[in-house]
C-alpha cells in the first residue's frame, strides 16, 4: 500500500500517463480500423506487443493500488485497454482466415499476452471485491470490418 503522500503522487501521475498511452493506442485502432492494409496491421501488432507487456508489468501495478482511490479514472483505462485487446483478437482472427504468415507467427506470444492481461485485470477485480463489475463472455470472432467470420457461425436444423 501506500507510505506517503509522494507515493500517492507518483501513482496518480503514472496513472494519468497510462491513461494518455491507452488514449493514443485507442486512437490507434481507430486509425488502423480506417486504414487496414496488411502491412499497418502488422506494424500495429508488432507495435502493440511492447506497450501492452509493459502496461501488464507496470501499468497493471499502478491501477491495482489505486483502483478504490481513482474509481472513475482506473475503470476508463481498462476500457481504453478493452478496445485495444479487442481488435488486437480480430486482427488474430483475420490472420487465421487470411492465411497472413508473419501474423499468425506471432500469435501464440499475442494470446498469451492477452490471457495474462485479462487475468490480471480479473485478479484486481477480485482483490478490491468487485467482482460484480467484471464480466468476461464468448467474443465472437469477426473480420475486420466487424462481420461474423462465417467458418465459426453454427447452423442448427
């Protein structure tokens, strides 16, 4: 926990710092979604892997201890961070149909970066009892304009 009042400093700065870094990665995706060639979703995901490693072994840290203190700022950040995983999977999907080799070389490190994400964040969740507010269901896997990717829907008779 917290010793002083200049460690609850330092935690609300880098709080609002990887708040602004999972702005910028937010704004991203958006950029990416308008212009998804192969070659920038490449580049995002490469990209993407460093921010979110360091977010899981620094950012994760600082919204733990300040999740009860910061309720409205910790909660946004992990939705900034939602959209971003969310399209880093559908970039993983796309490559899975696509056949897109220099992608789907990189996803078992990307999956696994995901689960441990989504782990941790469960685990914060957890520890300041809330659990209520998490809620974790089946993605259903899409293209990248956001359609159902066929090969995965059902047909019942």
């Amino acid at each position: 926990m917290l010793k002083n009042a200049t460690e609850l400093r330092d935690c609300r700065e880098q709080l609002k710092v990887w708040d602004e870094a999972m702005t910028c990665c937010q704004d991203l995706v958006t950029v990416i979604k308008a212009q998804d060639t192969k070659l920038n979703l490449r580049v995002f995901l490469k990209g993407s892997l460093p921010i979110l490693r360091l977010f899981l072994s620094q950012g994760m840290s600082v919204c733990s201890v300040m999740f009860k203190m910061e309720s409205q700022v910790v909660p946004q950040l992990l939705k900034k961070l939602q959209v971003v995983t969310r399209y880093i999977q559908t970039v993983c999907n796309y490559s899975k149909v696509s056949k897109d080799s220099l992608i789907i070389q990189q996803l078992p490190v990307v999956r696994g970066l995901l689960e441990n994400i989504l782990l941790s964040v469960k685990n914060m969740v957890v520890r300041n009892k809330c659990t209520d507010a998490f809620f974790m269901g089946s993605m259903k896997n899409k293209d990248l304009k956001g359609e159902v990717i066929h090969s995965q829907v059902r047909i019942f008779i």
